[in-house]
C-alpha cells in the first residue's frame, strides 16, 4: 500500500510533468533554455536622455554641439584699405548663401552699428553693406571660435550746386539734382531729386548727373567721377534765367489781375500756363511767344531768354489784341 504513492512520485519525475505545486521538470527547463525571451529595450526615465544613435559617442555629440552652436563674429568697414573703420551709418545685412524656394537669399541678421557684432552658426554667409549710396556684397566664412572681418567700400562722395552763367546764383528752392549710372543697357537713378549741397555717398566710378533749375526746360547734364576717400565739389552753369510776367495798359504800368497765362516754344509746344497778375517761371535761353487772355480778348508777345539775371516781360494790352 505504501509502494504506490511512491511509484507515481517517481514516473512524474522520469517525464518532466508538472509538479503540482508549479516548478517545472528536467526536460521543461531544457526546452525553455533553447529559444530565451529577448528583453524588450527599456523607456527612457522622464526628464532623462534618449540612447545615443548608433555610432554617437559623447565627443561625436559634443563636436556637433561645438560646431552648430552661434559663434561670435565681429564686422567692421573702411572707406578705403588704409582707412580708419566707419564709426557709424552703415547698414549690414547678412543673408544665407542658398536661395529659398521664392529664389531670394533668406536673412539671417540685420544691424545699424559702425560695427556690426552677431553671434551665426558655422558656415558660408553674403555679407551686404550700404553706406548712404555706395554698397558691396561680400562673402564671409564663419568658424568656431572668434571671427573678426573689415571690408573695403572703395567709397567716394558727391557734393553739388549750380548757377547762371556769370556766376549769377540760383535759388536754392529752384534747383534738384539727380545721379544716374550709365550701364549697357541704359542709365540707371542713383540718386533722385537731391538739393544744393547735399554730400552723397557712392561707390568710386563716374556718373551722370543733371541739374534742373525750375522745373520746364532749364537743365544741365554732366560726367563726373567719384574718387575713393575724396569728396568731389561740383558746380554746374544753366544758360537760362528766371523770367516774370505782366499785362499792363502801358509800359511800367500796374499789372492787371486774373490774366491766364501760356508760354510756347518756336515749335508752338505749349511750355508754361498760370493764372494770376504776376506769374514766374524758369526758362532756357531761348525765344518763345507769351499770351496773356483777359475776358474775351488775347494779347502776345514774342521775347527772348537772356542767361543771366531775373527779368520782366511786359505784355502791353495797346499794342496787340485779337478775338479769343
């Protein structure tokens, strides 16, 4: 009777069943140890860092660290390469060096100051600089580390006025000024509508420049060139003269208000047209015919432009009239 519980002890021992309470036999173990459970990579802790990427090291992460990092960079500009740097008005813009997909170079940095100080990330950089009218674009290559670079403007400046022949002055409220660049494809503005004695600055080369004094016929073109690191002082003589109108009932005589006014050329081009008792305007030297309409009547007078000073022209209501 006892020999039983016994035997049955001994089979489940010889084929590895399973003991009832639970540990596994000989040949259970020995399947299990054949294919081991892989052990599935644990989560990042919270608030810590992710495993490196295959073939990352900590000197690989920190010379990318070290070489993406904004580095500081120091610009600075001269009039010419043996000049003191510009303390101040100039414009920097910094742009990368690849187009974005409107085909534009993307900005990357902007300042006012006579030095520009920025901090860019490692790389190629356009550099533009304006200074008034003169500007350059340039190429800079940002390392880590400091980075120091001075640009050459090779920059001049243009001061101008003008006057009638004889040295007779103008005006200032009379004369504008503008500065084209001659290329191959036409004249291009530089400058527009600058007053007497205004100092521009522009790159070294020659331009076009015309005067107007008034605002009809009178004007005055000229080459002039721009020298690095000088300012260049011009002058600029019209053959014209400012001229003034009246209608008079006789010579010196007081001037009959409300007259409408028209000036022509010899080709009968209309050129001027004002209403009032006393109108001016600028003329070349030159002939032209005035009539002056009151009412239903129309008087002229053909005269001429004199360079020189101011004069009057007197249009005489007893000398010639006709039906308007």
């Amino acid at each position: 009777m006892r020999l039983r519980p016994i035997l049955v002890v001994g089979l489940a021992l010889m084929f590895g069943a399973q003991l009832p309470w639970g540990t596994p036999g000989p040949w259970a173990q020995e399947q299990s140890a054949e294919q081991p459970p892989m052990p599935r990579p644990r989560p990042p802790r919270e608030g810590g860092t992710a495993p490196a990427a295959p073939g990352s090291t900590p000197a690989t992460a920190a010379i990318n660290a070290l070489t993406s990092a904004p580095q500081p960079v120091s610009l600075t500009a001269r009039i010419t390469k043996d000049g003191a740097v510009v303390p101040n008005g100039l414009v920097w813009r910094i742009f990368e060096t690849t187009a974005d997909a409107s085909g534009e170079l993307p900005l990357v940095a902007k300042s006012d100051e006579g030095t520009a100080n920025l901090e860019l990330p490692p790389g190629d950089y356009v550099v533009h600089i304006a200074y008034g009218r003169a500007q350059i674009s340039d190429t800079v290559t940002v390392v880590p580390g400091s980075n120091e670079k001075s640009f050459v403007l090779d920059a001049g400046a243009l001061r101008l006025n003008a006057a009638v022949t004889g040295d007779i002055p103008i005006p200032p409220d009379l004369l504008r000024f503008d500065i084209l660049l001659e290329e191959a494809n036409g004249s291009v503005p530089i400058a527009e509508n600058l007053t007497p004695n205004d100092i521009v600055t522009l790159n070294s080369g020659t331009y076009h420049v015309v005067s107007h004094f008034g605002t009809i016929n009178a004007e005055v073109r000229a080459d002039l060139r721009v020298e690095p690191g000088q300012l260049t002082d011009a002058t600029l003589y019209h053959h014209a003269s400012q001229v003034a109108f009246k209608l008079v009932s006789e010579p010196g005589g007081e001037a009959i208000a409300d007259v409408e006014w028209t000036v022509k050329g010899t080709d009968g081009k209309t050129l001027f047209t004002d209403l009032g008792a006393f109108p001016s305007t600028v003329l070349s030297a030159g002939d032209y015919v005035v009539l002056a309409k009151i009412g239903d009547q129309v008087f002229d007078r053909a005269f001429e432009v004199q360079p020189g000073s101011p004069q009057d022209i007197e249009v005489l209501t007893a000398v010639t009239s006709r039906p308007s």
